[in-house]
C-alpha cells in the first residue's frame, strides 16, 4: 500500500513536471519559430502577421515533437533532483524500497509520454507539416520567388515522350505540384524543353500545368496561362515517390509502405520513419534511465555539476546517433530496423548497467 501510494506521488510528479516543460518548451519553440518565419517569408507578397502566427502554429508539432527526448531527460534530471534535495528519496530507500521499485513511475511516466507523441503528437505533426508546406507554396507562387529543388526528381516515360520532373513541395496528396518543373528528352538525349509553372495538377492521363515558362535551346522564353503534359503516372505512384516521411501519420504508415513496395518504389525512408516512431517511447526511457544514473547521489544544496553535465552530454550524444543512424536507415545503408533499435537497445543496457553498478555494486 505504501508503495502505491509513492508511486502513484512520484508518477504525478514527473507527469507534473513534463507538462510544465512541454509549456515552456511550446512558449520559446513558437516565439523562435515565428521569428523566423517572419525574417524568411515577410518580403513575400500576401504575407502577414496572421498567417505567419498561423504557420508557426501548425509547424509547431513537428518542432515539438523534435524535442521530446530532450524534455524526458530533463524533466527525469529535475525531478529526481528536486525529490533528492527534499529527502524524499532518502526516506524511500530508508524505508526499504530499492531504486528499480521507485524507478517504475518515472519509467512508466516516460512510456506513457513517449506513446502519446507517437499515437497523438505525430499524426498532428504531420497534418501540420502539411499545412505549413502548402502555406508556403501559396506564397511562393510567384517564381521569382522558387527555391532550390530539395524533393526527389521523377522521370516519365510516356510512348516517345521522356520528362524528367522536379517541383518545390508536393500537395494534395501528390495530386498536385507547387513550382514544378518539367524538363522534357529527345531520343538521343538531348534536352528539347523546360516548363517551368506555378503548379501542376495530376488529372487522368495528363499533368495540367499553370502560369507556364517555355524555354528551348536558341529560343525566346514563352509564357501560356496552362499547359497540357501527356503522362501514365498513378497519383498513388507519385505520392509515395515525393512525399516526405514526415508528413505521414504513423496510423498511415503501413499502408504507404504496402502501396511503395506495390510500385516497387524503395521503402527504406518509410520503414526506418515507422521504427524510429515505435522506438520513441523506449528512447524516452533509455534518456530517463540517464538522468537517474546522475540524479540519484544524495545532495542537500547542490549537485555536481560534473556530473549533471555528464547527463546532459550522454543524453545529446545518444539523440545525435538515433538521428545520425536513422539517416543512415533512410538511405539504405543499414537496415531500417537496426538503424532504429540498435541505438535505443544499447542506451537501455548503458543505462541499466550503470544504475546497478550505483546502487547495487
């Protein structure tokens, strides 16, 4: 009973805690994000206040959900801390309970956080992405505005025609393209022309591109409200070729990664995206089981720096290796699964290695 009690006090407590970090983590992420929002797109036409308040807003998901291995290991730090400083702690071992008894709620707690941003928090990140990308692409509808092609680029081949494809973001599902480009092959090779429009639509058996630039070699750009271009392209097979993994929820996941491999599209990105997801409630864990491995030395007024720095840098080092090695997933170097779990399964051992040599010898 009175383990229940204690656990159910430490629980809150560190629920208690994440929810105030979430807060002020919310509060800086949207001032810096709505800073920069503003410095990068306020010389745009139509830009306002409103929609760059907007933009900032339905980003901020994505931002957040970023930092949540950052917020379980400092809230596991300041918890365990601030309970250490008031000897409730003390009185818990003194009363016989061990450190993996105390532990559960803050275990349990990390769990729960990391499978509501999984369930909860990514799926609204991605809607949002989505949101702020298609924004984005509105204000940028004038192409002296067009940034550098950063999605993968896609070639058709449809009878004699051969088009290479490139656009700013995808929309719509890959229905629709934002600064497209379409840069069109002759049998030998050689490039015949390049239609550069404010968007191009996906429709049956064709691309439906607006406000189009003609360029061919040796001759003057000309300019065309529309332009029709011939195509065999599925939307399905375009939306899983352009889309970011970002933007998909983790509920559509599986499916995507089903019509990708139906296509014979790689799904590497998709697959190492849905493992990194089902991986971040056990990488909230691995960063909690850090913070307790330099939390839990009794300490009136003060902790060691040293060693509270030590937390810190572990904590960074082991995020700066998931992201390092889920890019590495991504492109296909190594496994999605092991490029995922690999990090996390150590981080535990590391973690629970060091607890037991603290506390049991």
């Amino acid at each position: 009973m009175i383990f229940k009690t204690l656990g159910r006090y430490f629980l809150v407590r560190y629920l208690v805690t994440t929810f105030w970090f979430f807060l002020g983590v919310i509060s800086i992420v949207f001032l810096v994000d709505f800073s920069e929002t503003a410095s990068r797109l306020g010389g745009l036409p139509g830009y306002t206040v409103s929609l760059g308040l907007t933009m900032t807003a339905v980003r901020l998901p994505l931002i957040l959900q970023q930092t949540v291995p950052f917020i379980a290991l400092f809230v596991g730090m300041t918890t365990l801390i601030g309970l250490n400083r008031r000897y409730e702690l003390v009185i818990a071992r003194a009363a016989g309970i061990s450190v993996w008894q105390f532990m559960a709620p803050f275990v349990l707690g990390a769990l729960f956080v990391g499978l509501m941003t999984m369930l909860v928090l990514n799926p609204i990140a991605a809607w949002g992405q989505r949101q702020a990308q298609s924004i984005e692409a509105d204000l940028r509808g004038d192409p002296s505005y067009r940034k550098t092609l950063s999605i993968p680029w896609l070639r058709q081949i449809s009878g004699r025609d051969d088009v290479i494809i490139g656009a700013n973001t995808v929309l719509d599902n890959g229905m629709t393209l934002a600064n497209p480009v379409f840069i069109h092959f002759d049998s030998h090779g050689d490039i015949i022309l390049r239609q550069d429009a404010a968007t191009a639509k996906l429709e049956n058996g064709y691309w439906l591109l607006n406000a189009v630039v003609e360029r061919r070699p040796g001759e003057i750009p000309e300019h065309k409200d529309s332009v029709q271009v011939r195509t065999n392209l599925k939307q399905d097979f375009v939306a899983e070729r352009l889309t970011q993994p970002e933007t998909i929820a983790f509920y559509d996941l599986s499916k995507r990664i089903a019509i990708a491999r139906s296509f014979g599209i790689s799904t590497k990105a998709l697959e190492t995206q849905f493992h990194f997801l089902l991986s971040q409630p056990f990488l909230l864990v691995a960063m909690t089981l850090i913070a307790a491995t330099v939390s839990l030395k009794f300490s009136r007024f003060n902790q060691s720096r040293s060693v509270i720095l030590g937390g810190i840098v572990s904590g960074f080092v082991l995020y700066v290796v998931t992201v390092l090695v889920k890019a590495f997933g991504s492109s296909g170097v190594v496994p999605p699964f092991v490029a995922t779990w690999i990090p996390v399964i150590v981080a535990l051992a590391l973690g629970a290695t060091m607890l037991l040599h603290q506390e049991d010898g």
